[in-house]
C-alpha cells in the first residue's frame, strides 16, 4: 500500500512511518520545509519518497496530494504547539496553531478522499493528543485544535464508511520525543508529569505505532469513527 505520513522526520511520525516500512508499504516522508532532512530520514528508514510542505500554508496543503498522488492510507501527524497562558496568546500563533492542526487536516481529507471513494478502500489516521481530556495550562489553542480534530473524525467517519474507507484518531499521552525533550530536562517538572501516568513511564514513538498499524490493517477494518487513546493512563 501507498502511505502517506505527515510530519515524519523525528518523534512519532518517524516512528509510524518506519514501523509501515517494515511492513512492506511505500511510504512517503514528509517534513515542512527542509527537504534535506526529509530525504535523510527517508534514505534512514527506507521509505519510498521524501517530500516537504508547509501545512501553516494552506495552498501548499492542498497541492501535497499532487506531489503524491493518491495513497490508501494517510497519517496525518504534523501539528505544532506553543506553550504560552491563554490570556497571552496573539493571532499569529493562534493562527498557525489553527491551520497546521486542524484546517489542514481537513484540507488532506478533502484532496485524499476522492481517490479512496472511488476505489473503495481508504485508511485515514489523525494523531490526537492526552490534551483532548487534560489540556495544559498554557497550551490552550493547541488543545483546543485537537478536540476539533476529534469532532472532525467522529463527522466524516460516518459520511465515508460506505465506501471502504475508515477514519481514525490516536491519542498519546506524553512521549520521550524531541519535542518534549527540553521540558522533561527539568527533574520536578518530568517527576511531576510522570507520577500523573498510573504505569509509571514516558512512551516511546514506537509504542504509537501498533495502534495506526492496526487501524490501518485488515484486522482493523471494521473500527471507524474511533479515539484510541495511547497515555499509559494519564488520561484517567
């Protein structure tokens, strides 16, 4: 199968993205604007082809399909945050907080979608976040996207489904990933947020895998409109 997976130079999409390579798929590693690490990641991990668009543009957004072509199976990953308290938040990055997390998101349902309809057979998995129940403090927006791109899923699963194709969100919780990295340096901070995780560790990207594998295999075919949640328990 052909595999599309946003933002898959580092963290979880990496992780997605090779576990997909090793299962026999054609893969399609994007980053936003440097081709150089895309295609590094890409020769890494043995993916198909390495591609980048900027999804805070939305134009660039809609002509991603182009550079593609049709895929059985989109991951859309990418997303961005900023950590700063609600009452601070500018438009800017309440702007590209809105239009990478979730306008693009439904800017690639809309340019996948046709090709899937008329093949009857389609796979979309949206990562979602622990955020969606327990949103930080000072990442209002971000957390704010993430339950929209839920709605979002729950909507459009239910209009697809006659025609073969699935719709899906997965949810982490907190990953030991580049973007968290800095921010678990500090040792209250990460033993604060780790004893709110009843199985008493931080996930690695890996173990966010099986889950969009799972959606996106046979045996996952009859799940749709789902929140699989991948916290450890934070969530509870």
């Amino acid at each position: 199968m052909k595999v599309l997976v946003t933002g898959s130079t580092q963290g979880i999409g990496k992780a997605i993205a090779e576990a997909f390579v090793k299962r026999g798929d054609e893969v399609f590693v994007h980053c936003s604007k440097d081709l150089e690490k895309a295609e590094r990641i890409r020769k890494e991990i043995g993916a198909y082809k390495a591609l980048i668009a900027d999804l805070s543009d939305l134009k660039q957004t809609e002509a991603l399909y182009e550079k593609t072509g049709a895929v059985d199976c989109l991951i859309i990953n990418a997303s961005v945050q900023f950590r700063t308290p609600w009452y601070e938040i500018g438009d800017e990055e309440m702007d590209t907080q809105l239009n990478v997390n979730f306008k693009s998101t439904l800017k690639l349902m809309q340019a996948y979608y046709p090709a899937m309809k008329e093949n009857g057979f389609g796979r979309i998995v949206t990562i979602g976040s622990v955020q969606q129940f327990k949103p930080h403090k000072d990442m209002a927006v971000y957390a704010a996207t993430k339950c929209a791109v839920l709605s979002l899923v729950e909507n459009v699963a239910k209009q697809v489904a006659p025609y073969g194709i699935t719709v899906n969100n997965v949810a982490p919780g907190v990953f030991l990933t580049p973007r968290n990295s800095k921010i678990l340096e500090d040792k209250d901070y990460r033993e604060q947020a780790q004893s709110k995780v009843p199985v008493g560790y931080f996930a690695e990207p890996k173990d966010c895998a099986g889950a969009v594998l799972m959606l996106c295999s046979e045996e996952g075919r009859y799940i749709t409109g789902a929140d699989i949640v991948v916290d450890g328990g934070m969530r509870l």
